[in-house]
C-alpha cells in the first residue's frame, strides 16, 4: 500500500529557514511489527505514529529504535495536531505525559530532562570550532557539541552526532537541548545544525521546555 506520511520542519530559525524534518504517520494503518522498518526506512531522524489524535497518544521511532520521549517529534506533532484540529494541551507519549503550550507558530513541550538518550558533552572554545567538526570522527554512541555565541545572552553554537540511533548529524535536538538546559541551570537560546533554532526555559529541579517554530513541509508517501 501507499502510505502517506506528512511531514514538518521543527525548529526553524526566525525567517522560516532550517529546521529539522519529522516524518508523521496516521498509527493506524501500520502495524506494530513493522513500525520500526517504516521509520528506517523513511530516514527522518525521527518518526511519530499518531495512534489517537484526538488525546494526542504518539509512538516515536528512530531508524534503529523506539523512544519513551524526544523533543523535535513531541513539538513537532503538538503543531501538526494543533493544525488537523486536535489543539491538545497535553501529548501522551510512553515516558508520560507531555504538557503543551502554544503562542502562534511557536509550540513547546515540558518534560522531566532525566529523559531521552544519554550524551556525551564536549564544549568547543568557539563557535567556529563547533561548525568546524567533522561528523566522520564521531562513529559511536551520542555527542553533543557546544560553544557560546553569547554567554549572557545565553545563545549557544551547537552540533550533535548520534550514529547509535542511525543519524550521522541530528540537525535539532530538542531532549538534548533540556538536557543542556538542567546542566548549565539556565535558559537558553540554542543554535543548532545548519541554523535551526531551538529555546529553552529552566523549571528547577528536573525539568524544562524547548520548543521552536515549526513550519510544514511538502508531505510524501512511502511504499509498503
């Protein structure tokens, strides 16, 4: 069968640019044991199964696994739903339930920043270092690099590697972001990839927001 997969850009930058690609699937019309082949298959660095709209119910895959929690696919699909006329306040996703705020184009998700993958933080002395790295010397595991653009201003130049999940550069990382968030106890404007922008705010002790622009892109449809 052909299946239509929509698809957006989560995080762009302030004029429309960048922004990472999120494949979504209606959940109903693929199987559990074929779920993680379609997301491999498809080659977004994530994909999201709505499996009830309506409460906003998601599975998230990678192309090598499932995920409890990610931040591009959750923001992501809040604004997909938001436009297909399901404006829920609160995504369920298996790590729990996600609360979400809306202003605009600009969506964000709250969650607990002990989720998501675990990274390995390298801070680069500049900006022009983190941009200069190449994503061939990191074949393993999740790395996440980092430099400040604007240390009291709290924009940060970043970069992240995650072969273990079958992405050789993630271009917006949002669980990764709230992870940097609870580690630096700050709000911060995160500057990811080609240019995608990423904002976080701080709720001690152990969570955060990140949310971003997001904007749709020209939907597909896959084969299986």
């Amino acid at each position: 069968m052909n299946l239509p997969v929509e698809v957006v850009r989560v995080f762009a930058d302030p004029d429309g640019r960048f922004g990472n690609p999120l494949g979504i699937v209606d959940g109903r019309l693929v199987g559990e044991s074929d779920r993680q082949r379609v997301a491999a298959e498809l080659g977004y660095s994530e994909t999201v199964y709505v499996d009830d709209a309506a409460t906003g119910t998601l599975r998230i895959y990678t192309a090598t696994r499932e995920m409890a929690f990610a931040g591009h696919p959750t923001v992501g699909a809040a604004a997909w739903l938001h436009t297909h006329g399901h404006p829920v306040d609160t995504l369920q996703v298996p790590a729990g339930p996600i609360p979400v705020t809306r202003s605009g184009d600009f969506f964000a998700v709250r969650a607990d920043t002990t989720w998501g993958s675990p990274w390995d933080w390298r801070q680069l002395a500049t900006p022009e270092d983190v941009l200069a790295a190449d994503p061939s010397s990191y074949s393993a595991g999740h790395t996440f690099l980092w430099s400040w653009q604007d240390e009291p201003a709290g924009i940060i130049r970043a970069r992240a590697f995650a072969p273990a999940m079958g992405v050789v550069e993630d271009e917006a990382t949002g669980s990764a972001v709230t992870q940097l968030t609870a580690r630096l106890t700050r709000d911060l404007l995160v500057i990811q990839g080609t240019g995608s922008h990423l904002r976080t705010t701080w709720h001690p002790p152990t969570h955060a927001t990140v949310g971003g622009r997001v904007l749709p892109a020209d939907p597909r449809t896959h084969t299986i």
